[in-house]
C-alpha cells in the first residue's frame, strides 16, 4: 500500500487518504453520520491488500541487504518494525537477525496475518504482531535497538517519524526505512504533479539523508531497491488479487475505484520509473 492507501489515524478523526494510489480521493474526515461508510472502505481495502504477501514494493534481498549494515544485534535485542502491514519483511528480518520482533500496523486482518505466518514458520516466540499507530509508541523510550519501516513512514512523514522514534531507539541503535524518492534532478511535470499531491515529503537521496542527518542519525547506507521490487514483487501480484476482488465485490464502486487506481499507479510506475522509486536508508543513532 505505498501511495495506494494511506490511513492516518489519531484519536479525533480517520483521515483516508487513496493516493492511488498515488492519490485520488485525498482526504476525508470521519464524522459520526458517515462513520460505517468509512468503515466499510477501510475494511476492504486492508481486505485487497492482506490477500497480497507484501503490502509495498520490497523483496527479500533488499531487507537482507538493508539488514547487513546493522552490526549490534543479539539473541537480547529488541525491534520495532512500524507500519508492518501482514509482516512479509517481518518474517525476514525473523530469519536472518537475532532478537525480538514486534510488527505493529494499525489493522488487525494484518496483525492477524502476521502472527498466523509467525506461528507457522515457528517464530512465534521472537515474532509478535502488535495494533498500534506509529505515531504513539507504546514502549518506554531507549527501547530498541533497531526501528523498521518499509514503505510506510510516509503515514506520518519520513522527518516526522524519524524525530519521534529517536527517543525510542537506544544510542547506537538503529533505524532502517524505505521512502519515495525522486531519481534524477528534474522529471515531466506529469510525474511531478502526481508526486506533489500524493507525497509532497518526496525529495531526492541528498535531502533525505540530510534530514536523517538532522533528526540525530549518522547516514550509514542507502541504496536504491532494484526495479523488481515493485514489477514482480508488488504490481504483478495484484493482477490476480483484482480479478478476485472484483468478482466478489462487483456492485461495489470503492472496489473498482481501488482497482482502478491501483492499476493507474502500476501504469505511472511503467512510465516514469527512471525518475522516482523506493531508497532504503538506514541510520545510526548518534
Ligand atoms: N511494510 C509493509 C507494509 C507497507 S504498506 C510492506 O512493505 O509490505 C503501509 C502500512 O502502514 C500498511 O500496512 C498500513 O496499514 C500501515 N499504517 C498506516 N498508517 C499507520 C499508522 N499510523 N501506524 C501503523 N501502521 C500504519
């Protein structure tokens, strides 16, 4: 759900945002009359998106590659990983690290997902879903030693959660996030447009590392996730999640809104693919 979705939500008010992914219908705010309306979008979105193994553009060798710059876990340390969606990179980070694991996104049928695969795969005792929002952590600070994110601090915008998941991150612990970023200097001003309205955090590789830099991380690595990540790994996968899903629900214009929009996000990515796409940047905690 990189741009396709975007869920902000505190204790006042569920503001939906669809960027459709990249963004069509921005945002609207819940009031109590339209309440179920909204519950029911939600709900069938995070339906489309938990029949998906990834919820964003991703792959395995890149949270393994993300994971070798990380030089201080132990069978003792504790991670975050925020914004975890059904735990595809959460069942990774399980396998290939040391420590305990909590993925915490703010949907149960993802949750569920989660611990369900944890359980399966025998991780159940260092995997561990949690509902939450990455905007309030509930643990006390200078908790981890290492907070993860891929393709989900935009939710609250990548200077914004990395200032606030500092203080729970221990000194020389780690943070490591995958974030939109612009490629190339200057890009059509359709792509650009696009970008502006459903990202405006986007930025190019020198900004986004000054702002880690500012937000009291010390830059150890970024590179850019290969092309597949997002063909292969995430838009040829939907294909036949949107047969499916529009079979189902047929009579049901947010279904074929999502689809449709999913479909336009995929068609933008064919286009300009050379002028943005996801960095994974990782930080040490200064
Ligand atoms: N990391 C996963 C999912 C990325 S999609 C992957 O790469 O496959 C973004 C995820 O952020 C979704 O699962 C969405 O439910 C979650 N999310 C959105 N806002 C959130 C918030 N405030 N707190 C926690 N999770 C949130």
């Amino acid at each position: 759900m990189p741009y396709s979705t975007i869920f902000l939500i505190n204790e006042r008010r569920v503001k939906k945002a669809r960027v459709s992914s990249i963004l069509v219908y921005k945002t609207i705010i819940m009031s109590n009359e339209t309440k179920s309306i909204h519950e029911f979008d939600i709900q069938l979105i995070c339906e489309y998106f938990s029949s998906l193994e990834r919820q964003g553009p991703g792959s395995e060798e890149a949270t393994i590659k993300a994971l070798s710059f990380i030089d201080n876990l132990t069978d003792q340390s504790q991670i975050l990983d925020l914004g975890c969606g059904s735990g595809g990179q959460t069942m990774v980070i399980a396998e290939n690290a040391p420590g305990t694991i909590f993925g915490m996104d703010l949907f149960p049928l993802f949750i569920n997902a989660l611990n369900a695969n944890a359980s399966k795969r025998g991780f159940q005792n260092r995997a561990k879903g949690i509902l939450g929002s990455m905007d309030n952590i509930p643990f006390d600070k200078e908790s981890f030693d290492l907070i993860w994110s891929e393709g989900a601090i935009y939710n609250i915008g990548y200077k914004q959660g990395l200032t606030y998941w500092n203080q729970f991150i221990k000194k020389g612990g780690y943070v490591a996030v995958s974030e939109a970023t612009w490629l190339t200097l200057n890009r059509p001003s359709e792509i650009e447009e696009f970008w502006n309205s459903a990202y405006p955090g986007i930025a190019d590789i020198g900004q986004k590392t000054k702002e880690m830099l500012e937000c009291g991380f010390t830059p150890v690595a970024s590179f850019v996730l290969p092309e597949r990540c997002w063909t292969e790994n995430f838009y040829h996968p939907q294909k036949k999640a949107q047969k499916i899903f529009l079979e189902k629900y047929a009579d049901s214009p947010t279904a074929h809104e999502l689809v449709a929009n999913e479909i336009k996000e995929a068609e933008y990515y064919q286009r300009y693919k050379e002028y943005y796409g996801y960095v994974f940047y990782i930080g040490k905690k200064i």
